[in-house]
C-alpha cells in the first residue's frame, strides 16, 4: 500500500539545494508509488523528490484528460483522469523551443499563484524510467511546462525564480505573510522530524 508523504514547504533548506543523481534504483519503484500516491492527495499534476525530503533526482506528473482536472475540487478522483503518468529518473532538457509566459503554482507554496514565469513552449527530456531504462519525452504547452518546473525543484530552484526581477519582487510583497507562515511550518516540521529521530536511534 503506498504510503502520502509530508511535502516540504517553503523555507526548507532541502527546496534550495541541487539533488543528486541516482545511481541505485533499487527502491525507486517503491519511492515513485509512494510520491504518485502523495500527488494525487495533494491534487497536484508533479511531485519532485527533494519537495518530500529526498535529495535525488527523481520527479512524478501527470498529465489528466483535461489541464484543469488537478482544480476539480476535493470530490473528484484525478486517478480516473489520468491520461498519462511519469516517473523521471536523473531528467535532462536536451532541446528548447519558443518562450511563453504562464501563471504557476506549486505545491510546496500550497495556494499561491502567480503570472509572469517564462518557460519554452516545447522541450525534449532525456531521462530513465523507475528501471533504469534509458527514455526520451518530446512535451509542449501544459506538459513541457511540468516537465520544466519539477526539473527546477531538482535545481534547487522554484517556479518565482523564474519571474523577471520586477515580477519576482511583487509576488514575494504580495505573499509576505503567507511566505513567512510556510518558514515557520518547514522549521516546526524539521525540528520534529530531528526529535522524532533522536528518539528512534
């Protein structure tokens, strides 16, 4: 039975550091499960290692019958709107085409929105499947828009970060309080997941 995994918020030093590549990929099918499993709860459409405390390069997404399946409310089950699901090991952008400007959240700033962050219309990935296969996904729009923000999360790098200067400065005004309020919640969470250890060792 898979297993929902607390997402790491906002003030996590885990968000802002470069994950490392995997190597063993021995439990990766395990992990994969566990973080599809995790996504859907949180009604998200990609989940990056690092956001639940895992420090490898490894994300999940989904791509849904329709793009605004993950904002149907709490009643409806995205499982059944699933048209495609992904589990990327060690992903690389390999091709970028076009630019555009979207409106982005994520689930590690959960309820926060915000418009300006540019990405390519299409990328091609080069990645391996939770086997180690070696794989290529061409995506554009919605898709290669996913595939770009969770390869970032991989980077240490959130979606606000990729705001002009001026776009950035006013999101992180606007959300002040709300910003501060994830800080504090990352630093209550890391402070009992080290209690919870100490006690366990």
């Amino acid at each position: 039975m898979a297993e929902i995994l607390p997402i790491r918020l906002y003030g996590d030093p885990i968000l802002k550091r470069k994950a490392l590549p995997v190597q063993d990929f021995s439990g990766i099918p395990s992990l994969a499960e566990n973080m599809l499993e995790t996504m859907f709860e949180a009604r998200g459409v990609g989940l990056a290692a690092p956001q639940v405390g895992i420090g490898q390069r490894l994300f999940v997404a989904a791509e849904y019958l329709d793009d605004e399946g993950e904002e149907e409310g709490p009643e409806a089950d995205l499982k059944t709107r699933v048209k495609s699901l992904y589990v990327m090991v060690n992903p690389v952008i390999t091709y970028r085409a076009g630019q555009q400007s979207i409106t982005e959240g994520c689930l590690s700033l959960p309820g926060l929105y915000a418009e300006g962050a540019q990405r390519d219309l299409q990328v091609r990935v080069e990645y391996q499947n939770e086997k180690g296969e070696q794989k290529v996904l061409e995506a554009e729009g919605y898709l290669a828009v996913v595939m770009q923000h969770e390869i970032d999360h991989l980077d240490g790098i959130l979606f606000f970060q990729r705001m002009s200067f001026a776009d950035k400065q006013k999101f992180l005004e606007e959300h002040r309080e709300d910003l501060a309020e994830f800080q504090r919640q990352a630093k209550a969470f890391l402070r009992e997941e080290a209690a919870r250890l100490g006690q366990t060792r």
